[in-house]
C-alpha cells in the first residue's frame, strides 16, 4: 500500500466518523463528562488524571463556541487521524516507505482506535503525544540534534501530562538503549530530553505534591496494590483482551515478532521495536495477575506495536494485513452506528448493547424538574455518575449541584471541589441510588422511581427534599 492510499483511508475513516457522530444518540459516560468539566476549571492536575484532556477539550470547545457533546467527542477523531499520519512518519523513518501506508491504515481502524474515535478519551491524546516523542527519537537514532532532542522531550512530558501510563515504556526503552545498538542516541541528547519532559511534567508534579499526591494515590487505589493476590484468571483475560484491542492479526504478528527475537531472527530495527512495546503487554499482564489491570492499560505498547506488527507481516505474512485491515474497517464503520442507533440495538433481556451511555441525561434533567416542584434551586448526589452528568446537562439551568461532603478523603474530583459546605441550612433535592433518613431534621420523599431504559434500568433512585445539614456527616 501506498503513502498515498494510507493517507486516503485515514481522511476517509475520520470523514467518515466526523459524520456519524452528528448522529450519535448517547449520552457522555461518566469519565467523559468528569472531562469536560475539568475543562470548565482549567488546573496543573485533577483527582484521577492529569490535565491534557482537560486542555485539548477546552481548546475544542472555546473555537467551536459550545460545549455539547458532538464538539467535546469531535476531539477523538481528529488527533487519532493525526497520530495515524505521523505513526506513518514514524514507521517510515525506523523501517522504510514500504509500510508507510500500512501503518497509517492498520492504526486508524484499529477496534481501540474505532472506540476512543467515538468516545474520547485520555488514551487519545497520550497516544498523540507519544507518536511525536517516538519520531523525533527515531531520528536521534540517526543523528544528534539538539532540537529533535528538545522535541522528544516536551512529547514525552506531554505524555506524562496525559496519562501517566507513558512510565510503562521506560523499562523496555532503557534495556533496548543498553543492549540494541540502533536504540541507542547521544548522551548529550538523551539528558537534553530527560530534562526536558521534567520541566514539562512539573506543574502536574507540583501540583501533586501541593495536593497531598492525589491523583498518584487516586492510581495507587485502582491498580489494588493493597489487594494483591495471584490471579491467573485476571491476567489470562488481560491478555486476551488484547486480540480485541487491536485486532487479532495484529498483536498475533506482535508476539510472533517476540518469538522470533527470541529465536535470534531478528534485525536490530525489529528488536528496537519489540523492547518499546512488548514490555509493556507483560508488565501489564504482570499487574493483572497480582492486583488488577483493565484493557485498555497496556495502550502505550501500540504505537511501536503496530509498527511492529505491520514491518512483520509485510515481509512474513502480507495477506495478513488485508484480513486485519478488513477487521479494523468492520470495527470502524460499527461502533458508529452503534451510537447512532443506541435506543434500537437491544438484548434479549431488553438492555440495550450501548446502554452504559444510556439514561444518564435523563436522570439529570429528571433531578431539575423534582428540584423546581420541590421549591430548591440546589441539587446535592453522592453518586459520582450522577453529579458528572448534571454538571454537563444542567449547565444551562438554574441550579446549583454539589457531591456531598465525604468523612475523610475525598473519593472524587467532586468530593474534593464541589462539596456541599458543612452546616447549610437551605434546602436541597439530595439524589442517591440508596433510601436516606435524616437523623437532625426532615427528609421528604420527593420521588423514587427505577428508570425503564439505559443504564439505571431497573435500580432504584431515590430523591429527597430537606435541609443541607441532614447530609453533613459525623467524622
């Protein structure tokens, strides 16, 4: 395939994605509104994550002039088609012209791609950002310069303001510097990048040591180090997974590629290649099998991966690419339409398939219509999903949302800067999926209803009127 074509199949793909997410009838899921919403409260760090998508989503919306979805989620698109231009780039300058095309194709339709196209993510924009830092390190391979150097270090600090999931390549980066020839750049150029990404990471570095680490005890607490036992299951299915990720040709040609360097069959680009993805499929596999890991955590391992895995069955097995490419189009062409048809693709047990990202709004704008017949303006939740949502639906009403307080540390970003102050005595619509009684006032029961669609299909929500000082907790 051509550079040409690659280049076309992109345009065409996003052109395509662009389209139908005019379409889409989903609501945001909850981290995607948390995201948006940072956006609105622009910061050096956040509760869970770093701040890039805060600020790619903020620059969005600001040109643009809205804040609705499509323009939130249009970010997806638009930098995985620019990832894919310059993976080609990328693949072109480590390996050569001839899988150019292939890997701008292959990586643009890929299933995890076709998703966060749709969906919009923190994987987006480290993948983005990684692209960059993995090209200009490419040609630091090849010759010293200090501008690729400074580049390749504001990427990899950008990726580290994106997610800090980029720290997975470093052990497989340093062995490939220390044993694969062709991995290996410039003392000078490689502390001009290090120092470099520091100066870029610190704000959130600085922001997490002012904010008592929060967004790394935020990541501590996901990956269950304090809950670590041998799970084979857990890392069978991480693992598996992967086959979904990004299609089962591709990460299939990456483990061949692992093979044969084991096997001593590799040249040294394939092994510089193996070392900055492969590495980190295992530690991942490693983290599922002693605490906990979803999916996508291994992201980090697909941009080198798909380079990889395209160089490998180009000169291996080139009808592999065309029956991946063909799998990655199916993928690309129906998770949109999944979206737009969301209320219509239904089980047999009446869930419907999309129906995480289903119901949410509902439930906000139900929330606004009980606090106008209640007589309150204020609407208080302890449900994370809850308070992200009505932060986004209700952005236009005259409504005032908090998260009540927690007992000690905050459990979310809403926890933490939008609490309920403590002693309020106004009254407030208090939405939870739990029944509430007030141990120092009154608590009304407004409504409680199980909604007949979407994701709260079936659970109960409770909804009532009292004074804020029933929600203030005992410590």
């Amino acid at each position: 395939m051509s550079a040409r074509t690659g280049l076309f199949i992109i345009l065409a793909v996003t052109l395509w994605r662009i389209v139908t997410l005019h379409f889409d009838t989903t609501d945001f899921f909850v981290d995607e509104a948390q995201y948006w919403f940072w956006s609105q409260n622009l910061d050096f760090g956040y509760y869970s994550k770093p701040p890039m998508i805060a600020w790619f989503i903020r620059a969005m919306t600001d040109i643009a002039g809205s804040t609705d979805i499509f323009w939130v989620r249009l970010c997806g698109p638009i930098v995985h088609a620019a990832t894919a231009f310059l993976l080609m780039k990328l693949a072109k300058r480590v390996v050569g012209p001839e899988v150019e095309g292939w890997t701008g194709a292959i990586y643009v339709t890929m299933p995890a791609v076709a998703l966060s196209s749709v969906f919009f993510s923190t994987d987006v924009v480290l993948l983005f950002f990684m692209t960059i830092g993995l090209w200009a390190y490419a040609g630091l391979t090849k010759k010293s310069s200090i501008g690729l150097a400074l580049l390749m270090g504001a990427a990899f600090g950008c990726s580290f303001l994106s997610k800090y999931a980029i720290l997975f390549v470093v052990p497989g980066g340093l062995i490939a510097l220390l044993f694969v020839p062709a991995a290996r750049i410039a003392w000078r150029d490689f502390f001009i990048s290090v120092v470099t990404a520091l100066i870029f990471a610190s704000p959130n570095l600085w922001w997490n040591f002012t904010h008592d680490a929060t967004t790394v005890r935020h990541t501590e607490d996901i990956a269950k180090w304090d809950q670590m036992k041998l799970d084979f299951a857990g890392a069978a299915e991480f693992f598996a997974a992967q086959f979904g990720v990004v299609g089962p040709i591709i990460f299939f040609a990456m483990l061949w590629a692992g093979w044969r360097m084991i096997r001593g069959r590799s040249g040294e680009t394939e092994k510089l290649l193996v070392w900055f993805s492969l590495p980190v499929v295992f530690l991942i596999t490693l983290q599922a099998f002693v605490a906990k890991a979803e999916a996508n955590w291994g992201v980090t391992a697909y941009v080198t991966g798909t380079v990889l895995a395209v160089t490998v069955l180009s000169r291996l097995w080139p009808k592999g690419l065309n029956i991946s490419l063909i799998i990655g189009a199916v993928a690309s062409i129906l998770f949109p339409l999944a979206t737009i048809f969301a209320h219509e693709l239904v089980l047999p047990g009446g869930n419907e398939i999309m129906k995480r990202y289903l119901g949410r709004a509902e439930i906000s704008r139900e929330a606004a219509a009980l606090a106008k017949q209640a007589g309150t303006a204020t609407i208080v939740t302890d449900n994370r999903d809850f308070v992200a949502d009505m932060f986004h639906t209700l952005r236009n009403e005259p409504v005032k949302i908090y998260a009540r307080a927690p007992v000690d540390l905050p459990n979310s970003y809403y926890e933490q800067n939008f609490a309920l102050p403590a002693g309020s005595q106004e009254p407030v619509l208090f939405v939870s999926r739990n029944e509430f009684t007030c141990t120092t006032g009154t608590a009304e029961l407004v409504k409680s209803w199980q909604p007949a669609d979407g994701y709260y299909r079936g659970k109960d929500v409770y909804a009532y009127k009292m004074p804020g000082s029933c929600l203030d907790r005992q410590r």
